[in-house]
C-alpha cells in the first residue's frame, strides 16, 4: 500500500491518493498529538488507485495529528496540522 496525502495541512478534512492491492480494506486512524484516537474510518479498495476524501474533521481542536494507515500487514504514518 502507498498513499500520499495532498497537503498536510487541513481545515475539514483532507484527500489521500491510494495505490495498493484491490480488495482489500483500508483502515485509518487519526489521533492527536497525546495520541488519543479522535476518528477512524475503514474503506475497501476495489481499485489499484484511488482517492480518499475524508472530511467532517471541523470540530477537531487546532494542533498537530497523526494518520495512521494500514491494509493488511502495510501500515504507514503520516503527520498532519490542523489550521485556522
């Protein structure tokens, strides 16, 4: 799996550009900078590329965050910021 984030900087949400097996089921978690989980979203992927919009992160606090994402046995993380 790899994906690549657009920008990571976000206001609502954010868009991830996914290549990996099809098939399978994407899993991410977003947690804050004390690492507590603050949303989780899982998705199957039916193709080799795709794109993931994940918005309703408005009511999230301002700060920094961690996406971490994983299909099957392929995890990666990634660092983001919350602005204004």
């Amino acid at each position: 799996m790899f994906a690549k984030i657009k920008s990571p900087v976000f206001i609502d949400g954010f868009r991830l550009e996914l290549s990996g097996p099809k098939g399978n089921c994407l899993r991410g978690i977003l947690r804050d900078d004390n690492g507590s989980i603050c949303r989780t979203i899982e998705k199957d992927i039916a193709l080799d590329s795709e794109e993931l919009n994940w918005t309703g992160l408005n009511d999230l606090p301002y700060g920094r965050y961690t996406l971490e994402l994983s299909q099957g046995e392929d995890e990666m993380k990634m660092h983001l910021v919350k602005r204004v």
